[in-house]
C-alpha cells in the first residue's frame, strides 16, 4: 500500500510555476486536512480511472458497431466486442481520465481535495507509471481490433493532453475545452466501433455515422457544460474560462440546453432527410422530456446538474442508439 500512499508536501513537490493558481490560494488549499485513505491498491486504481465516465464512449462504440449493418447479439459474446468495451473503458477512456487527474491537481485541490493525486492516495511518480502503462495497452488494444483504431487511440491520448495539460489547456479556453471532450467521446469511438465490423468501409459509407456522430457531439458539448457547474470555484480561481464562469451559471445553462436540443433535433432531421421517418420521429420525441427538465437545471443549475445528467442523460443516450438503428436500416 505505501506505494500508493505519499503525503502530499508543496515543498517537496514545487510546480516548476506550471500553476497560475495564486500561492494564498495554494497554501490554504494545501492546510485542508484530508481523510485518511483505507483502500486497497486495487480499489485505488479503480478509483483513478472514474468507471462512470466509461460508459459514454462505450456506449458510442457500441452505436458505431450498430451502424456498421454487420453487428448482432452473437458479436456480442465475440472477442472483438470484448476488445472494444475493454478499450474504451478501463483503457482509452481511464487514460485521459488520469491524465485529466495528473494535469488537473492543481484545480482539484480547490474544487475535490480527495481525489487520488491531491488527496496524497497516489503519488505523482505512480500516476505517471499508470499513464504510460495504459497508454501503451490501449493503443495495443486498438490495433488488435484494426489498426486504424490503433490510431484513433493515439489521436485520443493526443486531445487528452490538449485538454489539460499546459500550455495550451484546452478547457481554459472556453468552447475548445468541451468540443474536443465531445469529439473523443462520441465521434472517435463511434466511428471506431463501426470500423471494427464494416469490413469494407469506406469515407462514403462511414458519412451516416459522421454525420450523426457529429450533431450528437454538439449535443454531447451541452451536456459538458452542464458539468463544469461542479467546479466553478475552482475554476474562477485558476482562470479558466469555462461557460458558467463567463455567463454565469443561468445563462451557461441556457446555452447547454440549446446545444443539447439542436443536436439530436438535427439529428432528427437528418434520419427524415435519409428516409427513416419513424426513426426520426422516435428521435424527436425524445427531446421532449429533456426540454422539460431544461426549466428546473435554468432555475437552479448547481443544485440541478447531477440530477439532471442523472436523468435526462438517458434518453439522450436512447437516442443515439436509435440514430444508430436507423443507419443500420437505411444502408442497401
């Protein structure tokens, strides 16, 4: 266990000034006292990799396989879908989380001093053998399942340090942040799920599913607002600009519901354009609940977004799923 358990010193650990977070800032965040840590290493990982923000891009997969017009319940016991949840779970997807954690410790001091790294439960040296360990088993994974999503792993790995690590830190720069976020969980791996069953794919008839995957990833840059409600605290004090710091949090949660309904009612749109009236039909009405849950996250969003995400994610996600089912049947 003491492998994973190192107190966390700011003079043992300077920042080499990668922080902008003001050291009044830092000091008082540093004199929390944190909870001792009783997992066990296994647990510690585990915790490391956020399961719960596998199952978005899963669940992306899972729509691109769909689409693909190849993929039934027999593939589902088959190793290639085992490779695929394997990648984008516990591998791709746990990689950018902790790479999010390792660039992010600064921020998580202020909004969650209990997270792994700041909370002193794992090191920085143990996180950086993590990332690199789960780096190079994701891309191997990938490639296993086809080379071309091998790839797409890396350009993965690539937006996640985009995202967060400095200088550039994407998520400091207002829409880029959650537009990149977006694209890694809904675009790269739909189209990598419909790669690994459509044996003869081409740019043409991987289009449906761009298409799609692209308005649901306006939707899916809502929805990563309404995220940033969480740590808005935090995130005034480091800089970044995120939508609720810049519009604050009622306007920010009115331009996430306008992102969010204009991607799955153009997504809409596109099955009726392609001839899946019922599909789009299906689509649509989705919205609806959606819409009405809107009025309470505008109302009050930090009270409102976890049972907001809680909820109206679900049929959201219903959604895609049926976008993928309407591609699947719209395919000669």
């Amino acid at each position: 266990m003491s492998d994973f358990r190192s107190i966390k010193d700011s003079e043992q650990q300077p920042d080499n000034g990668e922080f902008s977070t003001p050291l009044s800032v830092r000091k008082l965040v540093h004199s929390r006292p944190m909870p001792p840590e009783n997992l066990s290493r296994l647990a510690l990982v585990i915790r490391f990799l956020k399961p719960v923000t596998w199952i978005p891009v899963m669940w992306s997969f899972l729509c691109g396989a769909v689409a693909s017009g190849s993929f039934g319940w027999k593939e589902m016991s088959g190793m290639k879908f085992m490779l695929g949840m394997l990648l984008t779970g516990p591998l791709a997807s746990g990689t950018c989380q902790m790479l999010n954690d390792y660039f992010d410790r600064d921020l998580d001091e202020i909004n969650e001093p209990n997270r792994p790294i700041p909370g002193g439960a794992i090191s920085l040296k143990n996180a950086t053998i993590l990332i690199a360990v789960w780096s190079v088993l994701s891309v191997i994974t990938g490639y296993l399942i086809h080379p071309l999503i091998g790839f797409y792993v890396v350009i993965g790995i690539i937006n996640a340090h985009l995202y967060s690590a400095h200088p550039i830190k994407l998520k400091k720069r207002l829409w880029a942040g959650n537009i990149i976020v977006a694209v890694s969980y809904l675009i790269i791996p739909w189209i990598a799920g419909e790669i690994a069953y459509n044996k003869g794919f081409t740019l043409s008839s991987l289009q449906p599913s761009l298409i799609i995957a692209a308005f649901f990833t306006l939707s899916s840059t809502g929805t990563m607002t309404i995220n940033d409600f969480k740590s808005i605290e935090g995130d005034r004090q480091v800089g970044i600009r995120t939508l609720p710091v810049v519009f604050g949090e009622t306007n920010a949660a009115k331009i996430a519901a306008v992102l969010i309904n204009t991607g799955q009612l153009l997504a809409s749109c596109y099955l009726f354009m392609i001839g899946e009236t019922t599909y789009g039909i299906i689509v649509a009405a989705l919205v609806i609940p959606q819409f009405f849950l809107q009025f309470a996250l505008v109302k009050s969003p930090a009270t409102m977004d976890v049972r907001y995400n809680a909820i109206a994610q679900n049929f959201l996600v219903a959604g895609m799923l049926i976008c993928a089912f309407a591609i699947r049947a719209a395919r000669p």
